[in-house]
C-alpha cells in the first residue's frame, strides 16, 4: 500500500475535539430508504465491516519479554482503568512490562506522523474514528482482519468498528465513543406543564411552544439554544429522514444532500432553529461561543441544548446550582417508537504496521476488549467499544439517554478525503447559514454537494 502524507488529517483531530471525543470520558464522569428512519446501530455510508475471524484466544508473546509502547489520548482511559490493564498484561506474561504515555491531541497528528516512520514506533496507538481510514490507507497500521475474535468481534460497536475498516479489511477495533442527547432544564419543563421529555419530533415542537408560552414575559427566552452551523446536530435529522450525506458506489463516493430525504432533514434543521425561539448565531457552531458555557451562564434564559456528555458536566461545573436541575432525553425522532440515529464520535485503537511486537501488541489489545475492562469504560460514561453492555451508563439521566441514543448511533463518510470536508470551509456549515438566511434548501443543497463533491471526489 503507497504511503500518503496525513497533515491533511490534522482537520479531523479540531473535528474530534469538537465532537467531544477527546475529553468524553473523564470529563463527565445504513440504509437510506424514504422514510425508513435508519434508526439502527450501523455506519452511515459505511461499506460491511469483514466477519469475525480468527480464535478468541492471542498467541502469547514471546517467552523473552521485552517493552510495549502503547499511546493513549489525554482525556480518554478513566483514572487508573488502562494502568490496572498494564500490570495484568506483566502478570499474565512474565517478561513483559508496559510503557503507557499519555499523548495530548494538539499536535498528535504531526507527532504520530513522525512515530509511526521511526524506528521507535509505538506499538499501539489511539487513533479519533475519524482518522484512522487515513492511517490505513498510507500504510501505517497493521492488518487485523483474520484476528478479529481476540478482540470480542462479536460486540463490536457496528458504527466504531465501520471506521476502522478500508478496502474490506479491519485495522484498527473499536475503543469508545459517545453521541449527543438533548439536555433540559427539569425546572423549567415543570413550569411550563410538561411532564415527559418528547419522543417525537412533533412532541419536542409542542413542548417548544408550551415552554415560551410559560416563559413568554422573558424576552431573552430560548427554549433550545441551537447554533446555525451544529452539523452534527444535522446529522441526526438527515439520517432520520432516510437521507444521507453522500453515498458509495464502485469506490466512490457521492454526495447527496439534494435527495428529497436529507432536504426533509435539513428542513426540520430549520423549522426547529425558528421554533425554538434560539439567538444563536446562524454563522458559528457550537463551539463559537461554547455552548455549555452558554447554557450555564445564561442566568435561567435557555431550557435545551443539544451536546454532549461533557457539555453537560461543564455546566455543572460552572453553575453548580445545575446539579439537581439537568436531565436528557434522546434526540427525537420523526417516527413514533424510535429516536433519531446520532454521529457516533470516539476513538479506535491500532497497532502500528512497523511494530516489532506485534504478538504483544494483540495481546493487550485482546485484554482491553474483555467484557470486564469494557464495563469500566461505561461506567465512566462512555459507550464502549468492544462491548454491548452499555448498562453501566444508568448512573445518570444523560448517560441513559446516550446509551439508548447510540444503539442507532452512526458516522460520517469513512474516506480519507473527510478529513478535508472537516479542514477548513466546512460545506456543511456554509449551506446551513445560507438556508436560515433564506436561501433555498434546493439552491443551497445542490450548491453544498457540488462542494463536497469536489472534495470526495479529489484523487489521494
């Protein structure tokens, strides 16, 4: 396989920051059919991930022992969860001892860049779902797909295990993730008499107009705070609709926001920014200004926003009153019974393609994919990868409401080119600002795949 630059993945670590992926764990403790929904936890875009294959069981490393190397990100192992891993990996395989670093994501791109055409490379390194495809296809992991089984394949999390795959192989197993819900405000939703989160997206409609109604003296009344460029946020609704971003055909892919479904997703996008009664600015996402912060700071003004775990946990640690008066629900959907699928952001975990411990590397990846090791990493409030338990999420109202989220939780566009989309003018982002500026959805979608097409489309 030919060996690409990745600075062009730099984009996709600021993408996954944004996400939440970076900090979700400490910090808080498809097919598209007409109306189908795609209510179900598989990647988005995503070619079929390979069948398991393989035994359960790693060969052990060799009896001579040595160091591995294993990069993690800042703000992704609970406290302790990867050390107690590390001193059974040395008990298990005597000889063998772990060098655990902690890696910051400003700046990983150019530093795994350097590691991983070294003669030091780490052995195993954490990768954002959103970059490992590029990794793959410059050759810098190493192929795991006939070793699937070591690593619980069966449980594998069906949107995170899409990410790591290119060209039919698996080379990188998923590690965690985490998706958006809606969080509220108890209080205000008593005030105004509702007296169950909505499940609909007529519902949530409704209770928008039942909460300015309660709070119609307040001229600084939100009753969401929706930024005009959350695409992720848009996301949900496209893919609820059963449309999609862009599609795969003999290894191309094509966008496709003109589609009659992704433009009733982009529609209800919308009708919910001015139903809401929002002030966010129709130009910025929802890090310009952060919007927990917003949310937190607002003096009582907002009873909704649309984030993630860590978001939430933010607030609270702003305005700590907060506490006893968040809950959250997941994102609504236009069909009854079901809630609308989610982008699915995290991390994978690989194993670079120049390591001499390749066995080793197998061999810790296999006990981090354990049924138990995955259970701590729900309990600190992430969806984990290798794992279909999820109940250690119900310690709190938002970590309920993202495990059920997530069981339909999906991801963008598995391309190396993605990166670029994220990169700078992201078309996403411009296409929602001209909508609510007036715009026609037909005008600005046709306008947005040209773009993305474009960028999808660019020879590697």
């Amino acid at each position: 396989m030919k060996r690409v630059t990745l600075l062009a993945v730099c984009a996709a670590t600021v993408a996954l920051a944004a996400a939440g992926c970076s900090s979700s764990n400490n910090s808080s403790g498809g097919s598209s059919g007409s109306g189908s929904g795609g209510n179900n936890n598989s990647a988005a875009t995503a070619p079929a991930t390979p069948a398991c294959q393989g035994s359960s069981t790693p060969a052990a490393p060799p009896s001579s022992g040595g160091t591995l190397t294993v990069w993690l990100m800042s703000g992704s192992p609970p406290a302790g969860w990867a050390e107690k891993i590390d001193s059974e990996f040395a008990a298990k395989y005597p000889g063998w001892k772990v060098n655990l670093q902690i890696q910051q994501w400003d700046g990983i791109v150019a530093k795994l860049n350097k590691a991983l055409t070294s003669s030091s490379t780490p052995d195993v390194i954490e990768v954002g779902n959103t970059q490992a495809v590029s990794y793959a296809q410059a050759g810098e992991l190493a192929d795991l797909t006939s070793k699937t089984n070591e690593f619980n394949c069966s449980q594998f999390n069906a949107a995170l295990a899409a990410s790591g795959a290119f060209q039919s192989k698996q080379y990188a197993i998923p590690f965690y993730g985490a998706n958006r819900t809606v969080i509220y405000r108890k209080d205000m939703f008593a005030k105004a008499g509702i007296t169950a989160p909505p499940t609909t997206d007529a519902e949530w409609l409704a209770d928008m107009g039942k909460l300015k109604s309660a709070y119609a003296s307040d001229p600084q009344f939100q009753s969401l705070y929706l930024p005009g460029q959350e695409w992720y946020t848009l996301l949900s609704f496209i893919w609820d609709q059963g449309g999609d971003v862009a599609k795969q055909s003999n290894g191309k892919f094509t966008a496709t926001l003109n589609t009659p479904q992704a433009q009733a997703g982009i529609n209800f996008y919308k009708q919910l920014y001015t139903t809401s009664g929002t002030q966010a600015p129709k130009d910025t996402d929802e890090a310009t200004p952060q919007q927990m912060d917003v949310f937190a700071k607002d003096g009582g003004h907002i009873a909704m926003m649309i984030g993630l775990p860590w978001e939430e946990s933010g607030a609270v640690k702003d305005t700590p009153a907060l506490s006893s008066q968040l809950g959250a629900f997941p994102i609504p959907s236009a069909h009854a019974g079901k809630t609308a699928p989610v982008f699915l952001g995290g991390s994978d975990l690989a194993i670079s393609n120049s390591s001499p411990n390749q066995a080793a590397a197998e061999a810790w990846l296999a006990m981090e994919s354990n049924a138990a090791n995955q259970a701590v990493l729900a309990q600190n409030g992430a969806v984990p990868g290798t794992s279909t338990d999820i109940s250690g999420l119900a310690s709190n109202p938002v970590g309920t409401a993202m495990g059920i989220a997530s069981k339909s939780g999906k991801v963008t566009p598995i391309t190396p080119n993605w990166a670029t989309v994220e990169a700078g003018n992201n078309p996403l982002k411009t296409m929602l600002t001209e909508v609510l500026n007036g715009t026609s959805v037909s005008s600005a979608t046709n306008e947005a795949d040209t773009k993305l097409n474009k960028i999808l489309q660019a020879s590697s």
